[in-house]
C-alpha cells in the first residue's frame, strides 16, 4: 500500500537510513549558506571591492556545473555511501582550511573552488542512493520533505549566516560549516548501511531501464531546463519591483515567493498519492501550467498578484521536478543513476544561471515584466515541446524474438573467460512477411536551411489521402505539419494590411534578386549535395531570410523566404528522391514564422535598422535575434522529428554538432549581411565568394564522410577502421600501452531477414551500432566489417577493462527492441569475442585472428555470450 499525506512523511522519516541522508543534506547546505556569508564578508573586509567578493560568491556556485559534468560518474563507479562520506570529509578539510587567518585570497579561491566541485558527487550519490533508501510509494513524500527542508536550510543559513560571523569571527564561521560536513559524513557513516557498486542491470530491470538511454530521456533533461524560465522572476525581482513602481520592502516580498512556493510544492508533493508507473501526464502537465502564472503578470503586475502568481509557478515548477526524479529512476538503470541524477542536476543548475543571464540582457531593453511573461510563456512551449517528445518516444508492446537456448556453460577453457546470459528460447514464427514503406528519420539539422526527410515513394498505388506523400508519415506529424502551415498563412495574413514604403519594396527585391544569384552559382554544390541521403542538410538562405527579417516588415520578410524556397524548389531540389512539395512548404512556413519571431526580437532589443547604432548593446542585441531565430526553427523542426521519428537522440531532433555550427555561422553572415544593406548595400558583393567557398567545403566535408563511414550505421566502414587501427597498434607498440578489439556479430541475423525482411534487417544492424557507440568512450573506433559483424578498437584498455565493456554491449544489445514495419517489436542478441594487444598477437591481424577465434567460441558455447583471450603464450 502507498501511504498519502502525512503519512507519508511520517513513514519516509521512520527509515534511519533516508533520515540520515536527510540530515546530512540539511547540514550541509545550512554549512553552504553560512560560509557564504562568512567568505563574502571576509573577502569585503579585505579588498573592499564589490568584484572581489562578487566574484568570491560566484565561486560557490560556478564550479558546481564542472563538477556536475566531470564528477558525478563517481557515484556509480565506486559504493555510493563512500563517496558521500568521502566528499564530506574533503569538503571539511577544505572549509577548514579555508578559516585559517590571514590565507590569501589566491589560495582562499581555489579552496572555494575545489569545495564546489566536489559537492557533485556527493549530491549525485545521494540523489542516486535515495531510490534504495525508500520504497517506491514512499519516494516521492521523501523528495517532497527533502524539497522542504532544503529550501528551509538555505533560508536559516543566510539568517544565521551573518549572527555566526558577528559572534565567532568569519574563520569561526568557516569552522561551522567544516563541523557541519564532518557530522554528516560521521551520520552517513553510522547509519547508512554500505551497498556495492551496481555494475550491470539485473534481470528484474524494467526494460525501459535496463535499455540504456530511453528515448525518454531526451524529455526529460528538456523539462529540467525550463526551470530556468521559471526562476528568471526571481532575478528580475529589483528591476520588476522598480518598473512598477514598489520599495525595497517590495523587492523583498518578490525574491520570497518562489521560495515560499517551492516550499508548498514540497508539502503538495507529498501529499499527492504517488503513482508506481508516472504517466507523462502527470509530469508535463504542472510544468507546462507553472509558466501560465508568469504570463498572468501582464494583465496583474502588482506587488501581492506577482508575489502570489509567482509563489504559485514556484509550487507547481516543484512538483513536477519531483515528479520528473521519480521518472528518472524508473527510466534509468541502477548502474547510471548516479551519473544521469548529478548530470540532470547540473542541467537544471546551469539552466537557471543561463536564463537569469539572458533575461537581465534583454531587461536592459525591455520592459521587465513583458521579460517575466514571455519567459514564462517560453516554458510553457518548452513543456508542450517535451510533451511530444515524451508521447513520441513512449514505448510499444513489444514480443521477444531469442536465439536458441545456450547450454551450459561445462567448459572452461584456460584461454577463455566467458560470461553466458542466453536469451529465452524463440517461439515458432510463420507467415508472410509485410512489406511496408520504409519512413526515412525524419531528423536533420535545424534552422532556417534546414530540412526534414519524410516518406520514400511507395511502389504500390495508394488512394484518398495516402496518395500524397505527408500521408505517409504518422498522423500526429503530419497534423502538426499542417498546423505551422496554417499559422504560417495566418501570420501572413494578419500582417500584409501593414504599411510598407516602396523603398521597403525595393529593398526586398534586392534580397530576393542577391539570394537567387547565391542559389544559381551554388546550384550545382546544392543538387550534389542534396542526393546524400541521410545527411542533415543546410542550404544557407538564412543568410538572406534573416537580413530580411531584420530590415523588412513582416510581410515583405515572409515574401522573401516563399520566393528563395520556391527558385530552390523548381531549380535545385525537384526531382531528388525524398524532397517532396510538402516537405518544402514546411520548412517555408518554418522560416516565415521564425522570422516574425526574430523580427518582433529585433525590434523589442532596438536594433532595426541594423546598423545606424554601433556599440557593444548593438552586437548584443543581434546575437540575441541570432539565438531566438535558432532556439524557434530548431523547436519547430524538434518536435516534428520527434513526432514522426521511430528513435529519438539529441542528434536526430537537433542536429549534429557541426551541422548546428554552421547554420549558426550562415545567421551570422546574414546579420552582416542586413548591416552591410542598411549602411552599404554595394558592399554585399563581398560575401558571395565566402559563401560560395563554405557551400563546397560541405560538400567536400559529406565526400570524406560517405567515403570513410558506412551507410546503413554511421560507424566507420572496415578499410577506414582498419587503416585508423593499425596506426593505433603501432602507437601502442611506440609507447607500451594495450590496446582491447571485439570482434562482435548478432546472432542468427539470417532468420531476422527471413522472418522481418531486410528493411527491418537494417534497422536492426542500426540500432547494434548506436548501442555499441553508445557503451564505448568518444576515442575509441567503432566500425562494420560487413554483414552483421562489427569491431571495436578500445585504446588503452586492459584484459579485465575488455571483458566489462563487451559485457555492457552485449547488455544493451539483448534489451534493445527492434521494430519492424508490422507486429509487435522483437529483440536479438550478440556473441562477442575480445582479444587484447601485446598479449593475444604483436599485430594488428593477429589479434583481430585471436578475436575471431574467441568468437567462435561464444558462438560454440551457444551465442549471447562473451569470450575473451587472456594471451596466446
């Protein structure tokens, strides 16, 4: 049964070992509070400069985010009870260290800095360790309390802050906060009881967990970042307060509320009956509703209705972060939750600073409380985003297709270590296989450039609304489609009774006359180009689009983006496969509406015309525009990938890295490119031969990718693996270090064909490859020696390290669903054979030899198995 209310916090605190990791956060963020106090008021006595201790304070907070990224795989990689207690003695020998007199400022820095980033591991044990500490219905009232007390902590810490320092001194103060660490590592020490490190999943993982990176996940680190539009009102409270008009008092009733919301929504939290398996319901909807109140500061800009608006966006912001914990630990194995939990946490940490940051930029020029809306109207898109892609990436009923049973493992050879985890036995397939067009990812880079594959043709006749091609694609994608085209027209529509001088006119003729000549010295690269199937295209008319947006009104900036996709259209992309009408008059709908976004962020930030101002707020101002035309092309192309994608990445919704680059440096050359018409059309002239040269160092760049990589996985084709592995072998035999190579292949891949057809073969060979990329380090060389056989180059690796890591892969790969075009999803598993050099061959075809030869072992002694050679002496 589930306890609800107060029950449920009665019973969390009845667990010793929760009230004692409780009571160890308490401590030490009641610790965290009083040294700042304590530092910025010794730092201010010393120097008496406001940077200084300003940048004293920041040192508290800054280096957490390093430490987040870097340090919180700690805690799954060592007993989590010892990092805590590790953490906290090193943080009281640091704050001691840091209350003894007369230490310079120096030295003082880096002590705050090394005590900052070691709180990483520490809170993403705890995080991590909580799970364990309460049952599943008792978990969420924990969170709830913890939420509660914590806010309460930092509140008696600043209180008490400045009481200690006046009667003990700043160094008895710093000695405080060094007692409080000891006490909670002694309490964590004594009370919790000591676990082992999680090294794979077991059996009873739910699937979703044991898979890996659920597709989930890329919602929820979506949902951790809006927080930081919700705490923009709480660094906005001066400003606010000023702009309608209240005292210091005001300002102070302000910066509570949040607080004293957060604090309701930890009480609420607990109170709510917990649910076994979270919906994305109960997640998304509190967060999409906690920017709702922000937006209502608009029409009630008071001191009490914003203080209470935003004690109410505060309540809910809390309760579905705790909501948002408890996804992540059904979502996420035992074995990462720590590294996930400390990453979650330092995404919602940066995310506030990032927000806060901009939000005071765009306050030096717009009215405060319009800053307040909008970053709550922000949030509540943001959530709607996640929303999709949660309800996208949502998990099928799935059947297991297994490989024959492995016997018993009765054989040990002295050569070969094995681990043997044989899937289930299969059952008995028949019927005829179901032949279905094949959906292409939807994915590609985002911006203005930016394209979405949809549907291949269809050989057989299709009738009603499959006839077109949208109606391939999954009906809630291409009803969103539809849905931005029509608020495309709309805007069009709303904005054309605008008055425009025929300068304007002449002006978007120029445009339009400059961006079809780009596209005919270009047209060539571009077709090339676009035949690359599979590869996130940017065709550079932002260039052009956004000098548009920044120089023209709305409707004239709309009339540029349709006439350039139309010439692209008709001369450079009728005819390639995959490009259909549909596609193009998205992405024109996609543009028109980040236009009018950046045009309305032009004019709100006061640099249109561009040009006429030159100062440090102008360039500001403009990167601004850049950054809200990307984040609003990159949304819109977001979701529907999301909506009509079978597997979600980061990659495939945004982009890849380089891809993102160079559609930010095409926005670049366009905000260049609305100075230069503003203060000297004439010198435009000079961009062309830049743009030209970047158009074919992309194409030149896709040549060496398609050249090195293979098509159907992304990984590395075998004659590159090879060529980059034999230089590494040799680097290995220069400098003394071993080098590990899997030889890995999927088990009864035939019978996948047979049963699936081969378009379901290849997604299969797909998705063993991101989970083999996704179990190995960035450095190390993944490739496809053809068939359903893969290879890996681990440098640097061990024997032991080998085993571990084929171990992983062969995990990921087991609980890995595979979807076909019909029926139910279905699993496969891999054998992998491991060998390592200088010990199994002094070449690189020797070990690839010994690793095959362990192969067929694993094969031998029934598949799903590892076999690793120890040496060939």
């Amino acid at each position: 049964m589930t306890e609800t209310g107060h029950r449920g916090v009665a019973a969390a605190l009845r667990g010793r070992e929760f009230r004692a990791l409780w009571l160890a956060e308490a401590l030490s963020v009641f610790g965290d509070q009083v040294a700042r106090v304590a530092l910025a008021l010794l730092v201010y006595a010393r120097t008496d400069s406001a940077a200084l201790t300003a940048l004293t304070y920041a040192l508290t907070f800054v280096p957490a985010v390093l430490g987040g990224f870097l340090l919180s795989g700690l805690a799954d990689r060592y007993p989590r009870r010892t990092v805590i207690v590790v953490t906290d003695v090193a943080r009281a020998v640091l704050a001691a260290a840091m209350a003894v007199p007369g230490m310079p400022l120096g030295v003082l820095w880096a002590l705050i800095g090394c005590l900052t980033i070691a709180a990483a591991p520490f809170k993403a044990a705890q995080l991590a360790l909580l799970p364990d500490v309460l049952p599943n219905g008792l978990y969420q009232a924990g969170l709830g309390l913890r939420q509660i007390s914590t806010q309460t902590a930092q509140v008696a810490g600043f209180g008490l802050g400045g009481l200690l320092v006046t009667s003990l001194s700043t160094s008895g103060a710093l000695l405080v906060n060094a007692a409080t660490f000891l006490v909670s590592a002694v309490v964590v020490a004594a009370v919790v009881r000591a676990r082992p490190v999680s090294r794979v999943e077991s059996k009873s993982t739910p699937r979703s967990a044991a898979a890996g990176l659920d597709p989930r996940m890329v919602a929820v680190y979506m949902l951790a970042a809006i927080v930081g539009f919700l705490v923009v009102p709480e660094g906005l409270a001066a400003p606010y307060a000023n702009a309608v008009g209240l005292t210091s008092i005001g300002v102070g009733v302000l910066m509570a509320a949040d607080p004293v919301g957060s604090v309701l929504g930890g009480w609420l939290a607990s109170r709510l009956r917990p649910d076994t398996a979270i919906t994305a319901k109960l997640v998304v909807v509190p967060a999409a509703a906690s920017g709702l109140p922000l937006i209502a500061c608009l029409a009630l800009p008071g001191a009490w209705w914003a203080a209470g608006l935003w004690a109410v966006s505060g309540a809910l912001s809390t309760i579905y972060l705790i909501r948002l914990q408890a996804v992540v630990v059904e979502l996420v194995p035992d074995a990462r939750r720590g590294t996930t939990m400390g990453r979650l946490s330092t995404c919602l940490y940066s995310s506030q600073g990032i927000a806060i940051l901009g939000a005071g930029v765009v306050a030096e020029r717009v009215d405060p409380v319009v800053v307040v809306a909008a970053s709550g109207a922000l949030a509540s898109l943001s959530a709607v985003a996640a929303g999709f892609v949660w309800w996208a990436a949502r998990p099928r009923q799935a059947r297991t297709v297994e490989d024959e049973p492995a016997p018993a493992d009765s054989a040990h050879s002295e050569v070969l270590v094995t681990h043997s985890d044989p899937l289930p036995e299969r059952p008995a397939a028949g019927g005829a296989e179901a032949r279905q067009p094949e959906l292409e990812d939807l994915g590609s880079s985002p911006g203005n450039g930016s394209e979405i594959s949809m549907p291949k043709e269809e050989v057989a006749e299709r009738s009603g609304w499959s006839r077109w091609a949208i109606g391939l694609l999954p009906r809630p994608a291409a009803v969103f489609l539809l849905v931005i085209d029509a608020i495309a027209v709309a805007a069009v529509i709303v904005d054309a009774g605008a008055p425009m001088a025929w300068r304007d006119v002449a002006s978007c003729g120029l445009i339009v006359g400059l961006g079809i000549l780009a596209a005919e010295m270009t047209r060539g690269v571009e077709r090339r180009r676009r035949r690359f199937s599979d590869t996130p295209h940017v065709n550079f008319s932002s260039v052009w689009t956004l000098a548009a947006a920044l120089t023209l009104p709305t409707a004239l900036a709309a009339l540029v983006a349709v006439l350039l996709y139309l010439h692209l259209w008709l001369r450079s992309w009728r005819g390639v496969a995959g490009i259909h009408a549909h596609r193009v008059i998205f992405s024109t709908a996609n543009v028109i509406l980040s236009c009018q976004i950046a045009g309305w962020a032009a004019k709100q930030l006061h640099v249109v015309p561009p040009g006429q101002e030159a100062g440090i707020w102008t360039a500001v101002g403009l990167a601004s525009v850049i950054a809200i035309y990307f984040a609003a092309n990159s949304t819109i192309v977001g979701v529907a990938i999301a909506l009509a994608g079978r597997s979600l990445s980061f990659k495939r919704m945004l982009g890849a890295l380089n891809e993102n680059i160079l559609e930010l440096a095409t926005l670049c050359m366009g905000a260049l490119t609305a100075v230069l018409l503003t203060l000297r059309p004439w010198l435009v002239i000079v961009l062309f031969l830049p743009l030209y040269a970047l158009h074919r160092s992309v194409l030149i760049r896709q040549f060496e990718h398609a050249s090195t990589t293979d098509s159907k996985t992304g990984l590395l084709n075998a004659a590159s693996w090879h060529a980059i592995a034999a230089k590494e072998i040799d680097r290995a035999r220069q400098h003394g270090f071993s080098v590990g190579v899997l030889m890995i292949d999927i088990d009864h891949f035939r019978d996948v064909n047979n049963v699936h057809g081969h378009l379901t073969g290849d997604r299969a060979l797909v998705l063993v490859g991101n989970a083999i990329r996704s179990e190995v380090r960035s450095d190390d060389l993944c490739g496809r020696f053809g068939g359903e056989e893969f290879v890996v180059l681990l440098p640097g690796s061990s024997p032991d390290a080998i085993h571990a890591i084929a171990d992983r892969i062969r995990n990921h790969v087991e609980r890995t669903v595979i979807e076909p075009d019909s029926g139910p999803g279905f699993h496969v598993s891999v054998s992998i054979g491991a060998a390592a050099f200088p010990a199994a061959g002094s070449s690189l075809e020797e070990v690839l030899i010994s690793a095959d030869n362990a192969l067929f072992a694993a094969k031998d002694a029934g598949r799903n198995q590892v076999r690793v050679v120890k040496s060939t002496a």
